[in-house]
C-alpha cells in the first residue's frame, strides 16, 4: 500500500504542478498585455513586474489548479483502468482518497510556503518598482497620505516613501478629548526606536491659549515601527502571518478596525485547506460522473467547479467586511462547504 500511495500521491502532485504552471502562465501573459497597454513606462518595467506578481497567482491559483491537476491526473489513471485494478485487487475508495490528500498535503504545505516565503517579498518589491515610477512615493489612497494612531496620537504624512521616511508630516496629539498639540514637519526618519521630526513646527492648545515653537528636530517615541508601517503601506493578502498577527494587536490596541486584516488572517489558515478540499470533492467526480468522460470534460468540471468555488469564497469574503461576520466563518465557509461535498460524494461512491 505504501507504494500505490506514493504513486497515487506522485499522479496528483504532478498533474496539479502541471495545471498550475499552465493556469500562470496564461495570467502572466494577460498580466503582461494589459501592463503594457496602461503603462507608461518601458516594457522592461512592466516585464518585471509582471514577474513579481507570478508568485501571487500562483498562491491564489493554488486550490484551483488542484483541482484540474487532480481530475486531470486522476482521470487518465481512470482512463487507463488503474483504478480499477486498484479496486479489484481489494484497495477501498477510502484508501485511495487517503493516497490522494497524502498529495494534496505536499501541495497545501508548498501554498503555505509560496504564501510566506514568495509572495510577501515579491509584492513589496513590486511596490519598490512601482514607486520608482511615481517618483518614489508609495501610496496608500487615492490621494497619497498615510494614516496611522499610536495612542492619543494620529499621524498623517503626506508622502511616505518608505517604512522609515515620511515627509509632510503632520502629527496631531490629544488630550482628554482635546487637541493638546498639533506638530508639522517636513520629514521624519524612524532612528534608534523612534521618529525624528526634523524641521518642526510645534502648536501647543492650552485653553484659549495658542503657543508655537521652531525646533531643528523633535523626537516622537511611538510604537509605530518600521514593521508595523509596512504593513500599513501593503495589501494585508500579501503580508505573512506574523506581520499581519503584529498589525492586529496594534490595531486592537488603539481601538482600530481590524476586520480586514483578521480576514487575511483566517484566508491564510483557508488556502491550504481548501486544497484539500479540492481534492475531495474530485475524487468522487472521478469515480462516479466522469468515468466514461473524456480529458476535455473532466477539465470544464473542474473550471465550473473552481468558479463556483471562486465566486463562493469572494461573495463570502465581501459579505463578510460588509456585514460584520466573523472573519474565520467568512474565510472557511466555502472550504467546509466544498469539503461537505466532497465527503457527501465519497458515501455515495461504491
């Protein structure tokens, strides 16, 4: 058995790397063709950020390109009555869907991988370009400034340009429900665990009285890090989980919405499961509906069936921010729903 497991869980990995390479690629080109349209910088540059997104499609294609890879891999075996030789020589449908997820396993763990390891430095490179040719800025809205609380502190900076370096800063401290002191600077560098404001002007509020003062530099001692601003200038579904679990505590210890990036959260925890999941519902498909189907009609299921999925997990994820629910039921619902398909279908498999 252990042999007929590694073959079975060798078929699904390569069949579902083969889906996967062909699903980005054919996003890269798009990716491509539509940069070079809306761009105006060179090719060179849209090229290369063409291939810094690849690692994010291939953590979003991941539980989609399992589920062709496998009706695909799975299907052939089928087609050349492999399976049912397995089935004749007394190897039950269970065991064969535990070969199966023993290979989706290594796929789901390669997600978690890509996911970490790839796409958050990808993106953030991809940043670093994109800010180059907006003339060093990144943004963060529609119009450029950044946000961020630290206590009875709220700081805008026009232009952040990078995790250390804003410029046309303003930062604006309150007490007791009052403004106590407003400050404006030109830039602010993150030194030696904190911000220096260099070229300050200080607004001190005290009653009806209004005092200012010029100062070269003022330090702010904030525990808005480095770290944490990153995170604030990058999409929470590209950060890692150990910056989007930083983020959160800071967030909820300022008494900040952090719907969105708990959401990123559980859709990290959902990724790799819903590869599983995939495989579920695709070896029962393989066993009963698409038996006598050809290669061509296992794959249109497995589009239909990665749609549904896609269009589920989106409406859930939208809902979700929309309306309050619990960021872990709006990430994994589409999974367990998908999963309870699944094992429905293998009951039903004889």
């Amino acid at each position: 058995m252990r042999l007929l497991t590694l073959y079975l869980a060798r078929s699904v990995i390569a069949a579902s790397l083969v889906a996967l390479v062909a699903i980005v690629a054919l996003d890269f080109v798009f990716s491509l063709v539509d940069g070079v349209a809306d761009s105006d910088g060179g090719v060179a540059q849209v090229l290369l950020e063409a291939l810094l997104a690849v690692p994010g499609l291939a953590y979003e294609a991941f539980p989609f390109a399992t589920l062709i890879g496998a009706l695909t891999g799975l299907g052939a075996l089928s087609a050349r009555q492999e399976l049912t030789v397995m089935r004749a020589a007394g190897v039950s449908v269970l065991q064969i869907a535990g070969a199966v997820l023993a290979g989706g396993l290594v796929l789901a763990l390669l997600a978690v991988a890509v996911g970490e390891y790839a796409v958050p430095p990808a993106e953030r490179q991809a940043a670093a370009v994109r800010g180059v040719s907006e003339g060093e800025q990144l943004r963060t809205g529609p119009d450029g400034a950044l946000w961020a609380r630290d206590g009875g502190d709220f700081l805008r900076a026009e232009r952040p340009r990078s995790r250390t370096h804003l410029e046309d800063v303003t930062l604006y401290r309150f007490s007791e429900g009052r403004l106590a002191l407003r400050v404006d600077a030109e830039h602010a560098h993150y030194r030696d665990g904190g911000w220096r404001l260099a070229e300050a002007t200080l607004t001190r509020y005290a009653g009806a009285r209004l005092t200012r003062q010029r100062r070269e530099a003022w330090r702010w001692a904030a525990s808005l890090s480095p770290e944490v601003l990153g995170v604030v200038v990058a999409d929470p579904a590209t950060l890692p989980a150990p910056e989007l679990l930083t983020y959160i505590r800071y967030l909820e210890a300022n008494d900040l919405d952090s719907a969105r990036y708990r959401l990123a959260l559980w859709q990290k925890v959902a990724t790799p499961l819903a590869t599983l999941a995939m495989l579920l519902v695709t070896i029962p498909l393989v066993f009963t509906a698409v038996r006598s189907a050809g290669g061509g009609q296992r794959v249109v299921i497995g589009v239909l069936a990665g749609i549904g999925f896609f269009l589920l997990n989106r409406a859930l994820s939208q809902a979700g921010v929309a309306y309050g629910l619990p960021p872990w039921l709006s990430a994994l619902l589409p999974v367990l729903a998908f999963a309870a398909i699944g094992v429905a279908g293998l009951r039903r498999v004889r």
